[in-house]
C-alpha cells in the first residue's frame, strides 16, 4: 500500500558523538558566571564564591584553576582593566556585562597561566563569548584578545606566526 502523504522520508541523521566539556572549560564558565555577578551586583566576594562552590556544576570544575581564576580577576580587575582599554574602540563602561567579563578572565589567564598557549586562552574565550555573549560579542572578544596577545605574550606569538 502506498502511502498517499507528502511527507518525504529520509535516513536518521547520525549522531555525532560531542566532546565533553573539560574541567578547565567548566571552571572558565563558572568564573564567568562569578565575575558577571561581581561586576553587575558588586556583590561581596567572598558570598559569590560561596554560591559558586555549591552549584551544581563546581563538582566538574577544576577547583584549584577556577580559584586561582576566580581569586585572581577580581584581584587585578583595575590593572587587568588598565591592560584592555588601550585595545578597545570605546570606553570600558560601554562593553557588555558578558563581555568585559570574558576579556578580564581571559587577560588574567595570558598573564598568569604561561604554560597555557595563548591560542587556547583565546579560543576558549570565544566559545565563552558564543554561548554567553550577543550575537556578535565573540568576533569582537577575539579582536581584542588577538591585539592584546601580541603585547602580552609577543614572543609566542612571534614564534607562532613564524611557524605558518
């Protein structure tokens, strides 16, 4: 018997199976989340800590890398801000809530995470930027982030641009 509706059928897509998410990426998510709060609320932080470590995601964080992360940017938020202005096409205060956060999480981890390869720092806040940010924040995230590489981490990016 034919079947006599317009409905096309096709092959079931296939599954690809997704990466999972690594520790590290789950603590940036998290730190995220924390600095958003800091910066829109100006919440304690030490309370903000709090929340965080008892949400359900912080069993799949790297807890020492989201502390040293998290600790570390609220520290240095002025100077880490000092360090991004120059790179920017408006002042500081006209960034997205989202965005500001990404570039000072990501600016702390070029300065103080050396063993992590700048592209990594960058790619990661992109896909931060992505998930979180506006509809375009990523591309501008990644320019800010590439300019500021090359002051930050100018030899490995000499050496990385050497190398294509």
């Amino acid at each position: 018997m034919k079947d006599s509706s317009n409905a096309t059928t096709s092959a079931p897509k296939k599954m690809v199976p997704s990466k999972p998410i690594s520790k590290r990426r789950r603590s940036r998510e998290l730190v995220l989340q924390g600095v958003y709060q800091w910066r829109t609320v100006r919440g304690a932080t030490e309370l903000i800590e709090i929340q965080l470590r008892e949400s359900d995601i912080f069993s799949k964080v790297d807890e020492k890398f989201f502390t040293l992360l998290f600790r570390g940017v609220l520290k240095d938020a002025a100077i880490l801000e000092k360090e991004i202005q120059p790179f920017l096409d408006r002042p500081l205060k006209d960034l997205s809530p989202v965005e500001i956060s990404i570039l000072l999480l990501s600016t702390y981890e070029l300065v103080n995470f050396v063993d992590t390869p700048y592209r990594a720092i960058i790619n990661e806040a992109i896909e931060l930027a992505r998930s979180y940010g506006g509809t375009d924040g990523y591309k501008y995230v990644n320019g800010v982030l590439d300019k500021l590489a090359v002051v930050l981490r100018s030899v490995e990016v000499k050496s990385s641009s050497s190398r294509k």
